[in-house]
C-alpha cells in the first residue's frame, strides 16, 4: 500500500496526515480521496497544490507501488 501524507490545511481538512491506501497510479488515489472524501477530493485538485510521489513532484497521472510514498503540498507563499 502507498503511503500517503498530507500537509498544512490538507492535511486539518481531512483530519489526518499519514495514512496506508491501496492505489495502482496516482488518478486512481485520488478517485478514491475524493469518493471518501468530497471536501478533500476537491481541495486535492485546488489551484496550487503539488503532488510530490517519493519525493519528486510529478505533473499529470503517475504510477504507484505498494513502496511508494505520496506527498499532498498544499500551495506555499514566500517570504
């Protein structure tokens, strides 16, 4: 199972941050965030947030393994 992390008001939304979910690619996890969880499902896909798959941000779909980790990063202001 892959596992997932959440961050910043991502992670107070869905009420956790680390969490095990069984998913072939990246589309597929979030299908199944979303379905369990509307409000989650929609701030996934907000403006802003990256998706970083064991430690690389990714673009677009990506393929998972029961190894990887899943990082949700919530949009981010410098300073």
């Amino acid at each position: 199972m892959a596992r997932v992390l959440l961050f910043g008001p991502l992670r107070d939304l869905a009420g956790w941050r680390d969490r095990e979910v069984e998913a072939a690619s990246l589309a597929a996890l979030r299908g199944l965030l979303a379905d369990e969880d509307a409000d989650l499902g929609l701030a996934l896909g907000g403006p802003g947030v990256q998706v970083a798959v064991d430690q690389a941000v990714v673009r677009g779909d990506a393929a998972l393994t029961a190894r990887s980790e899943v990082a949700f990063l919530p949009p981010m202001s410098g300073g």
